[in-house]
C-alpha cells in the first residue's frame, strides 16, 4: 500500500486529479489502463483530473481497489478541494458584494426593514446581497436598466413638496410588485370594475376596519390587485399603476399625510389610469406635475367622489358651515371630508378650515 499520501490544506484549489497523476506515474500506468481496470469511460475519469467532476464514493473504492490508495484519502481530498472552491467563492462574493456598497446606500433601507420586506441586517455587504434578493437582480447595476424600475419613466426630479428620489421609488413600486405577484385575483373586466364604482364610493362612510378586506375583495374580483403600503422617504407618492400582465393590474396606495379624503381620491384616481387605459406598458406614478393623462384620472376621480351635477349647486351655494357640508353629504351619501378636502383643494375653504370633519388613517405595521 502507498504510504506517500499528502494532505491538501492550501488557498489554492487542488483537484484531486493532479494527486491521481502522481500516483499513476509512480505506477506507471497510463490513464486509458486505469481506465480499463476501474471499469470505468475514459471521458469520465479525464473529467476528475481536470476537476470538472466529483470523486463519489463508487470510484474512491475503484481507486482503493486497482491503486491502492485508500478510498478515505480519495473522499477527503475532494472534499477539500470543493470546500476549498467554495471559499473562493465566497471571497469572490464578498468583494463583488462590497463593489456595490455606496450604491446600496442610495436606497430606503429602513423603510424596507420596517415594511416587512427584507432581514435589518448590520454588515454593509449583507445588505447589498439582501437588496440584490429582494429586486431579484444579480447585481444593483441592474435596477435602473430594468422596465418597471427605469428612471426615465417616473418623472423624476424636484415635486412641489420636495425630491422624489429614483432609488426610492425602485424600491416602493418592488415592494408593491412583490405583493401583488402573491395575490391571486380574477381576470381584469372592464364592466366588472366599473359597475363596482358605487359600492367603492359607498365604503367612505365605512372605518378602516369595515372596509379593508371588502375593499380588496371587490378588486381582486375584477381583476386588480389593490396594494396598500406604507409611504417611503422621498417617494413623494400617494400612488401608482401598473399592470402585472393582461389580466393583472396593479393599484398601489399609500396613506401618505394620513388624511381619508385623499386617500380615497388617490385610489379613485388610480382606478381612473386603469379604466382609461392609461399606459398599459409602464408605470404611472401620480406626481405633482401637470401632465394630461393624470388630469384625466383626477377628473375621473371627481367625478366619482363629487358629482359634478350635485357638487356645482352646492358650491354657488356658498354656505360652507360643518352644519351644511353635513347634510349635503349626507344627501349624496359620501364621507363629508371628501367635501371639505374638496372645498379645500377648490379654494373654496382656507387649508386648516373643516378639517375636523375629515378623518385620518393610522399605518398598523
């Protein structure tokens, strides 16, 4: 038996192959004659001297039995040569990973922490490997490159209330996308949803805890799936559409500012994109910007909540006391702080008028 058996503990990766060289050398024996004696294709076995195959159990004991060399030497120097690769991965990884650490930093860590979606790691390059999961990218570099994600179709740039941050959004509309990909809804019907307009419209004098699951339920029968999410630092959103596929569309809302008026007209809003298919190949994301296509769905909205034919009276009306904005609420059936949040967005009342008739929402985490 051969007694000149070395370990193998380096950083460099050693197939065991070069090992089964030395040992047929000092036999003598050429590769086509071990070949023959192991029973074993030529093919095979130049695939383990090259270390582009693994040394299984049933070949270490062919190798003890034609060379000699006990079949535990054969396990372990593969063993080691694999744990070996695989450190070298690893090494790998982690300089790849610390290449993208600054450009992880751009995006809401926290926010994402806090949401739900991703582990409140410490080490920076932990990080970078759990944003790259959670966007499902090999790499960061990828994201602004990617359809739904592209910075040139959010409207980027300074909002009236401050920056909206690329990264920031990225990270909000996937975390939106990855909800809804797990909710299972109906195929989209256009009649469907607009006939389900009213009874939407009716959950406004309903609290949060009445009309939450109703209000996703009636939407994911007509085939959209409603997201609401928290607000993220520098999104400067209250919402977004977008479609999943022909048959899943996508309303995502937040309640940004708190307020139930807003949030209402927000997913009224957002409604209005879907049903005046608006951009069915990217996203819309409501922004604080003039542009035609969100006018449309602003009036759209409207015109739901406030009916033009009965809002128009009341306001020539002019009698703005809680008292009348009360009863004509009451009188079209709608939450009267859709009326004042209305009045004031008209100019109609100042900003801090009536507001203890409008409601406020609370993110539950």
């Amino acid at each position: 038996m051969m007694t000149n058996v070395r370990e193998i503990h380096s950083n460099l990766a050693i197939p065991p192959g070069e090992y089964l060289e030395e040992v047929l050398d000092e036999l003598g024996m050429t590769k086509d004659e071990l070949s023959r004696r192991m029973d074993r294709p030529a093919a095979k076995l130049s695939a383990i001297f090259k270390g582009d195959k693994a040394i299984t159990s049933d070949t270490a004991l062919r190798l003890e039995k034609v060379l000699g060399v006990p079949a535990h030497i054969w396990t372990g120097l593969e063993a080691e040569y694999r744990l070996t690769l695989a450190r070298q991965e690893d090494l790998l990884t982690e300089e790849r990973l610390k290449e993208e650490v600054g450009l992880a930093s751009e995006y809401p860590y926290k926010d994402l922490v806090d949401a739900g979606e991703i582990k409140n790691y410490t080490r920076k390059v932990d990080r970078v490997q759990a944003l790259q999961e959670f966007f499902g990218v090999w790499s960061l570099t990828q994201v602004p490159h990617l359809k739904r994600y592209d910075a040139t179709r959010w409207r980027i740039g300074k909002s009236s209330k401050g920056e909206r941050k690329p990264e920031a959004v990225a990270a909000w509309l996937r975390m939106g996308e990855r909800r809804a990909q797990r909710l299972q809804c109906a195929s989209f019907n256009e009649k469907h949803l607009r006939a389900t307009l009213g009874e939407l419209r009716a959950m406004t004098l309903s609290s949060p805890e009445d009309f939450y699951e109703p209000l996703h339920q009636k939407l994911t029968d007509c085939g959209v799936a409603l997201i609401i999410c928290p607000h993220f630092t520098k999104t400067k959103t209250h919402g977004a559409t977008f479609w999943l596929s022909r048959e899943k569309a996508v309303v995502m809302i937040t309640i940004r500012g708190s307020w139930a008026d807003i949030f209402w007209f927000s997913l009224f809003h957002e409604i209005g994109h879907i049903l005046l298919f608006h951009n069915r190949q990217g996203v819309i994301l409501e922004n604080d910007g003039e542009d035609k296509q969100e006018k449309e769905a602003d009036d759209f909205a409207s015109s739901i909540l406030l009916p033009l034919k009965e809002y128009k009276p009341f306001v020539q009306e002019g009698m703005f006391y809680p008292e009348n904005i009360q009863g004509f609420a009451r009188k079209i059936e709608i939450d009267p702080g859709i009326v004042v949040g209305r009045l004031q967005h008209d100019g109609k009342l100042p900003q801090n008028w009536g507001n203890k008739l409008r409601s406020r929402y609370e993110w539950e985490n």
